[in-house]
C-alpha cells in the first residue's frame, strides 16, 4: 500500500490537521520499524519540526539517539547532513570557509565560498558538547536566524532548517558544556531513557539478524512550510497565554509570582523564549493529534521539555541535590499557574 504522502493541494484548515494527523500516524509506523519505543521522544521531535524549533536529545551512549534523527530525517525528504563534533572542530568546519581559486581563461583568483555541512535542511550535531565554545558558537547565528555570515558576506540557510543535537550527560572529561545562551536556542530538550526490558529484548532480536528496513518518504520541504504555517494559524485562547506566561514568570527568583522554592533554589529562571515555545510547543502538540484547539493539557505536556534546560539552579540546590529538572516539574504540578489571575 502507497505511504499517504500530503501534498501541497490547498485545502481547509480542518482537511489539512486530519491529513497531517495520518501523515504523523504513518512517520511514527516508519520510525518504529527502525527504532523501537521512545515514542515519546520522536513526537518530541515531530513537535520541534512543525513548530519550526530545534531539538535537544541528552541520553547515554547507545540508546539510538544519531539513529533516530537520522530516521525522521529519512522520513522527511529533506536534505540532511551529518557533523560528528570533535575538540579538534572549527567553526569553519560548520558553517563554511572561502577558498582561492584561479578563473579559467583569465587566470585571475577570485574567492569562492565553500558552504559547510549547516548548508542542509536538517543538520544532526552529534555530541555537541565535545567540541569548544567558538565551535558550538557557529550554530548560533544559523539556528536563531537561518543565516550565516561569512567573509563579510551573508548567506541564507535552506528552508526548512532545523539543528537536532545529541549530547552524552555521563561523560565530563574532554566535553564542553553548552552555554546558556545556546541551550536557548533549542525549543525541546529531549531525555532519551534506557529501554524497558521488553524493548531491549526486541532491539537486540532485531539488529542481531539480517533484517533491513527501508524508510519511505512522508513529507517534503515545501509541504513541511505550509503545515508550519498551519501550526501557527491554530487558535489559543488569552487564558492559556496568560497561564504559560505565568508559569515561565514563576521560574524567576525576582519575580512577584515566584514561589518559595524558586526563591531558594533558583539562580537564573526562564526568558521570554520559553513563554513562545510552550504556547507554539502547545499548537504543535494539538495539530500532531489532529485538534484544531490547543488547551491547558497540550502547555503541561511541552513544558518539561521546554523549560528543563532554561532554569539554572544555584548552590543551594546543588546541596540539597535538587536539580532543575526536579524544580520544573514541580512548578508545573503545582498548578496555580493555570488560574492566570495574580
């Protein structure tokens, strides 16, 4: 049977979530074929996609997270490139670098711009942490403005463009941890966990044999912009701002609304980025469902993975082995910032 591939035909709003939704349902089928469990992850992904963000995905070494990407990827007919981070790495490794050359029948030299791996529609950084802070800070401009510069000269990034990095949380030796400015950068922090036993029994029927399995294509670049655009034009209502505001705003240990916890464990709380994403985290989250809504439940889901990496707990948390982890989501069953008043 032929993969339900959308097309770019225009179609109502409420035609193009339920078409989405079973492109969704046919991308997880794909992924699953190759990747067994971590579907809370891959939608993670899926949400990060359509919400036109980028992805964090922190896990021990062999749990398939280089796969995984790979395989949305694959899924997407998009072009992807691949940067395998190394202390040795520099920026123009990344984004480029300009080379002289010598013109045919003139024999004059001109410069020609050589365009690095972040020339593709998704870039997999596998191990971003391993590489210096000048290196992971040639993401920077790529990543909030789909764009490099280079030489004096600036060059548009291929449209749709997205960054998912994975990152190893067990090794310190040799790593060097992502700036707060950079983790800003990423919609989702995703944790990939171990395996049930179950599923480990599975993987290890499965890539012990011969089995191949082939990923067919469900969604283009074009189609992938338009159901972005989508995305956005769902509809949320003022309270479900005003909620997600307040939580990011309780994140904040100098904020009114903040409560005691904040205040004694919290160094630094979230920015505004983080109030833009739960709402457009929240959107995606509804239209990968196929509702035309999104609601208080769609804002609970998204905002560990939003905020996690946001809040920057202080010493005292540290002392008390409070990490800000435990924090957010303390915050979020807390509750209170649902009632937007106060």
């Amino acid at each position: 049977m032929a993969s339900p591939r959308i097309t770019s035909a225009p179609l109502d709003d409420v035609q193009q979530l339920a078409r989405l939704s079973r492109a969704v349902q046919e991308m997880r089928q794909q992924v699953a074929g190759r990747i067994v469990g971590q579907q809370e992850v891959v939608d993670g992904v899926l949400t990060a996609l359509l919400g036109g963000g980028h992805a964090l995905l922190v896990g021990v070494p062999g749990l398939a997270k280089t796969l995984l990407i790979q395989t949305v990827s694959e899924a997407l007919a998009l072009s992807f490139n691949r940067v395998q981070f190394t202390p040795d790495l520099m920026p123009g490794d990344i984004t480029g670098t300009e080379i002289v050359e010598e013109e045919h029948g003139t024999g004059r030299r001109v410069f020609r711009f050589i365009e690095g791996p972040v020339f593709a529609n998704v870039v997999l950084a596998d191990e971003i942490n391993r590489t210096p802070p000048k290196t992971q800070a040639a993401l920077l401009q790529a990543m909030q403005e789909h764009q490099v510069t280079a030489a004096g000269k600036t060059y548009a990034l291929p449209d749709p463009f997205f960054v998912l990095a994975t990152q190893n949380p067990i090794e310190q030796e040799g790593t060097y941890p992502l700036p707060e400015a950079q983790l800003d950068r990423f919609m989702l922090e995703l944790r990939v966990d171990y395996p049930t036993r179950a599923e480990e029994e599975l993987i290890v029927e499965q890539t012990t044999g011969s089995r191949d399995v082939q990923i067919k294509p469900v969604l283009d670049a074009e189609t992938l912009r338009n159901l972005q655009r989508l995305v956005r034009r769902i509809p949320v209502s003022k309270s479900l701002i005003a909620a997600a505001v307040k939580l990011v705003r309780m994140t904040r240990p100098g904020d009114p609304s903040a409560p005691a916890l904040v205040k004694e464990f919290v160094e630094w709380g979230a920015g505004p980025r983080a109030s833009q994403y739960l709402v457009l985290g929240a959107k995606a989250r509804a239209a990968l469902d196929g509702r035309p809504m999104a609601d208080l439940e769609d804002v609970r889901a998204v905002a560990p993975a939003v905020m996690r990496h946001r809040v920057v707990a202080n010493f005292a948390a540290e002392a008390a082995d409070r990490s800000s982890e435990d924090i957010v989501l303390e915050l979020i069953a807390n509750r209170s910032w649902e009632s937007a008043t106060g």
